[in-house]
C-alpha cells in the first residue's frame, strides 16, 4: 500500500516505502493539499488504499506474474471502473485525484499514474513507454518483458502492433522513458486548463511543479514570473526575472520581460 507520511510533509520518511510511481502520486497528493486544504493528502491516501487493499489481499499466494496482472487490469477496469473523461467535457475540476477516486474518471496521465503504481503495489516492475499520442507501458511479468496500451484497457502488443508504430515514426530504440514523465504529463495537462480557464493562481503552483521535475526549463521559470506580476507578486516575479537572465541573454523573443522587471521593480519599491 501507499503510505502517509506523518506529518505529511515528512518526504524523507515515506520515500523508502514507495517505488517509482507510488512516489509520484505522493506528489500529486501533497499538490493537491497545496491547492485546497480540504484535500488533505492523508485522506487521498487512505481513499486509495481503501480501493486497493481488497485486490492485494485477494492476491495472496498468487506469485504468477501473468495472473496477478490479469487480475490487476480486471479489477481497475472492469471492477473499480476507471475510465477516461471524454476530451469535451474535460475542465480543471475533473484532474485532481479526490474528483478522480469520486467519480472514477479523469485525464489519461492521472488514470496512467494510478495504475502503474497500483501494479508497483502488486510487485509488478513497470516502465513509461509513451504517454502522449500511444499510452504505452512496459512491464515485466516472469521475467519477460511485455508492451500494453493503457488506453486500451492494457491490450498486449503484437508484433504487428509494433512494426506499425516502428513506420509510424515510434521509437524503441530505448523503451522507456523518465520515472517523472508521467507527472510531467499530468502537470503540462494542467497548465494548459488552468491557462484556457484562467486560473492563475493554480497556473503558478502548477508551474512551480514542473521546476521540480525540469528544473533547468526556463519556460517555466519565465511563464511563472509572468503570472506572478500579473496577480501583484511583484517579488516573485523579480527573483524569477533575475533567474532567468543569469542563464539566458535577452533576445527579441524576452525583451517583454525585461520591461515586466523594471515595471515590478518600481511597484515593489513603492510598496515598501
């Protein structure tokens, strides 16, 4: 099972007691809390043992790999039932993990993440092959290693499937991808909602959430700055500035914040 941390923020003491992308999830959920209080991350966590413990527990004695994934793929399917939401109908307030175990529908990163760390808790070895167009992943299973489309219901790939994907331009010259990518993913999903809805104060937190996975983007650096002095962080906004000139020069495509920096200087100076 997951486990929580206690307090919550006490990373250091749960990190040995997850694998890859139970970890991630654990990130999710402290966002999450970051976002709205309400949302504790210790009762995320339970919520998701609570979903999880009736399978581990029927899988006791069972040490085939093939069956247990069999199972795994039954139960989060076509037993706990979660599904993609349709694109349409897809807003901010269907992408945290609460709505996500309520509703058991949400964005495919998030859904992805679940499962891959549901099977984690199985004994299960699972890698990221791709998670944008195709949602791949690779697993191991007695020792052999197999590919499966999350996104259809965790369908194995033939080797007609991969010559296809091969023509089509996919690489599997390497087959996995970073542990963070999910995350990445779920996050990048969430600033482009935020952004379309206008939901700054989330853009900014989403932001700085991605610097802890991609720490030397400086999109992300330059875009948090932008919405800090848009919403009167005009602190923030220098210290990002500055950040972000000590590793790139200006050009034509930044002289904009160039005119934000001196602009919030003049404000934070006639605020103090």
């Amino acid at each position: 099972m997951i486990t929580d941390p206690t307090p919550a923020r006490e990373h250091n003491k749960v990190v040995t007691l997850l694998k890859e992308q139970g970890k991630l999830v654990l990130e999710i959920c402290y966002f999450t809390q970051d976002l709205n209080p309400a949302w504790p991350t210790k009762s995320v966590i339970e919520s998701l043992n609570a979903l999880s413990q009736p399978f581990l527990n029927s899988i006791k004695g069972i040490k085939d790999q093939e069956i247990i994934f069999e199972k795994a793929v039954h139960y989060f399917f076509n037993q706990l039932h979660f599904k993609k939401i349709a694109t349409k109908n897809l807003s901010l307030s269907h992408c945290f993990i609460p709505d996500t175990l309520h509703t058991r529908t949400g964005p495919t990163p998030l859904l992805m993440l679940l499962f891959a760390s549901f099977l984690e808790q199985c004994g299960i070895r699972v890698q990221i092959s791709s998670c944008r167009k195709r949602f791949l992943l690779k697993i191991q299973l007695n020792g052999r290693a197999r590919i499966v489309d999350f996104s259809k219901k965790c369908r194995t790939l033939d080797a007609d499937d991969i010559v296809e994907l091969v023509n089509s331009g996919f690489n599997f010259s390497d087959g996995t991808l970073g542990k963070d990518i999910l995350a990445v993913e779920y996050f990048n999903l969430l600033k482009t909602l935020a952004r379309k809805e206008q939901k700054l104060q989330i853009l900014a937190m989403v932001h700085s959430y991605l610097m802890k996975y991609q720490p030397f983007n400086l999109r992300h650096l330059s875009e948090r700055a932008r919405i800090a002095y848009e919403t009167g962080d005009y602190k923030t906004a220098i210290n990002d500035i500055r950040n972000y000139f000590q590793y790139k020069q200006p050009e034509f495509t930044n002289l904009d914040l160039k005119r934000i920096y001196k602009i919030a200087l003049k404000k934070e100076k006639s605020l103090s």
